[in-house]
C-alpha cells in the first residue's frame, strides 16, 4: 500500500506562499522555504505597521498643532492646557484640519484658550 503524502493540498499550499512572495527579490520569489520565511516576516512588518501608522498619524497632528499655536503666539502645551481649561473636547485630527483649512476659526479658537488660561490663573492667584 502507498504511502499517502497529501500532495495536492501540500502543492496548493506551496503555490499559495509563492504567489504572495511575487516581487521579492532572488530566492525569496523562487524558492518555498524562503519564500515563506520572507513572507512570515512581511506579515509581522504589514501587522506591527497597521498600529504604527495610528501613532504617525496622530504625531504629524501635533507638529501642524504646534506650528499653528506658535504661529498665534503660544506654546503647543499651552495650547492643551487651555483647552482643558475651556472645556473644549475637539481631538488633535480636528483642531489639525481647523488650522490648516479655516484660520479665522483657529484663531477664535486660541482667543477663547487665552480666555481659558488667563481665568485659570487668575483663580491659582486667589488661592
């Protein structure tokens, strides 16, 4: 009696990997064994980068936060603080989009910070 080696199942599975490897360079395109470690590789890089790219994003928020608030005349923490203190609860992807497409509304915006931060000190004077 034969042996059974599920060689369909194995070729389809090996053809799979190869089709996904398409591209990358030398062995790595040819070659199951190292096609399917490169491949292993680049799904850790693809899983590891999804949640990176949320960290990037929210990084180049504040950049463009804290270019737009010195820009006005104040420090990008400042700026946080005093949105604490005004009770405005707009994310840093609203406020980023608000100052670069609507200056006037940025500018009310930092006005009613100012506001804010200068009542707040004035109640930590009292105290």
């Amino acid at each position: 009696m034969p042996r059974v080696t599920n060689g369909p199942a194995s070729h389809k599975r090996r053809k799979k990997v190869l089709k996904q490897a398409r591209g990358y360079f030398g062995n790595k395109s040819k070659l199951y064994r190292y096609a399917n470690e490169a491949l292993d590789h680049a799904l850790q890089y693809a899983y590891r980068d999804r949640k990176k790219k949320k960290s990037n994003a929210r990084g180049l928020w504040i950049v463009r936060l804290n270019a737009a608030t010195r820009a006005a005349g104040m420090s990008y923490s400042r700026f946080i603080e005093g949105l604490k203190a005004a009770n405005i609860t707009m994310d840093r992807k609203v406020l980023s989009d608000i100052a670069i497409r609507d200056e006037a509304a940025f500018a009310a915006i930092v006005a009613q910070v100012r506001v804010a931060l200068e009542a707040k000190t004035a109640a930590a004077a009292q105290a």
